[in-house]
C-alpha cells in the first residue's frame, strides 16, 4: 500500500509540473502575441518572462507587466501603449487565475476547478504566497493519500474530478458502437468502420 502511495504521489507531482509547464507556454504565447500586437519590441522575451512569474499567483504577471510597461513608455514615449501592455497582462491574469490554471493544472492533478480555487484561497490564508504556490501540488498529494486510505475516500471524492458515466450495454450493438470510443481512450488506434448506405 505505502508503495502504491508513492507511485501516486510521484506521478500526481510529475503532472503537476507537466501542466504547469503548459500553462506557462499557454499564457507566453498569449502575451507574446498580444504584445506583437502592440508594437512592443522584444515581444518573446517580455511574454515568457510574464509567463514564468505565473509562479506566484495573482501577482506574478501583474509584476511582470512592469518591466514591459516601463519599457515601452522609454522607448516609444507614448503613455496609452503603456497603459494598453498593462491591460494585457491584466486580462491574461485574469484567463490564467479563473480559467488556465484550474482547468490545465487542476485536470492534470485530478482536482475539479471548483476545488482548485479553493484550495487556492485556503493555502494561501494559512501560508500567504509559499502556499499559494504549494496548494495545488500539496492538494493533490492528499487526494492520493485520501484515495488510499478507505475511511478517507469521500475526501478524495469530494476533490477530485468525478468520472463521466458510460452508457449502458443493453444490446450487442450498443456494445459495437461503444468499443471504438473505449479503444480510443485507452490509447489504441480507432479503426475507420465503413458505413453501408441503407
């Protein structure tokens, strides 16, 4: 058992940081490209420095905006492009904390979204921004060892993402018709079927 814990807490963590990894890429993309946009030099490495200070939660890209901002109000001497890269970066945080970040890392940890923000909100009143870096891997491990433990298991339930129900079997076409799908999640290769025209 205390093996299989660890298996878990190993592979929780390792996704955790896959997804965060992706987050990062998500959120640079959209800022390099807002940024392009705006005329701002350096576009790429202000968008992924933004992108890496997702780090810490609810003001790491606001942080980042600063250099960014500062920059343009130097170089092209207009205040409303300044203003406007502040903006971007205001809106992405916005994507990033309602909707990137719970969706992305959440799923890849099996926490639904709607715990992922509050465990957010929870971590970071017990232990200000360290805890709001840790709540989601932190979060994750306790699901594991919920979910391994029998009187714990409706706490990993209460957190987790609940399981989409498969329909019922009730003849042997059902059964044909749901094969393929079920194939395909497991990472098999779905064979085309040919239709006859009836």
């Amino acid at each position: 058992m205390i093996d299989s814990v660890f298996g878990g807490i190993y592979t929780i963590v390792k996704d955790y940081l896959a997804g965060l990894v992706l987050v990062i890429f998500i959120i640079g993309s959209l800022m390099t490209a807002g940024l392009f946009l705006l005329g701002v030099d350096y576009a790429v490495f202000f968008g992924f420095l933004g992108a890496c200070l997702v780090l810490i939660p609810y003001f790491g890209i606001s942080l980042g905006s600063l250099l960014p901002a500062a920059y343009t109000l130097v170089t092209q001497d207009n205040p409303l492009k300044a203003l406007a890269v502040v903006g971007l970066y205001l809106g992405v945080q916005m994507l990033e904390g309602n909707f990137i970040t719970p969706y992305i890392v959440g799923s890849k940890v099996s926490i639904n979204p709607l715990a992922a923000i509050v465990v957010l909100i929870l971590w970071e009143s017990i232990w200000g921004l360290p805890g709001l870096i840790l709540a989601l891997p932190l979060t994750a491990i306790l699901k594991v060892i919920f979910d391994s433990v029998d009187a714990l298991k409706p706490y990993g339930f209460l957190i987790g993402e609940a399981e989409k129900p498969r329909p019922p079997i009730n003849s042997l076409k059902d059964l044909t018709d749901q094969l393929p799908r079920r194939a395909k999640k497991l990472g098999q290769v779905e064979e085309k079927t040919v239709v006859a025209p009836t």
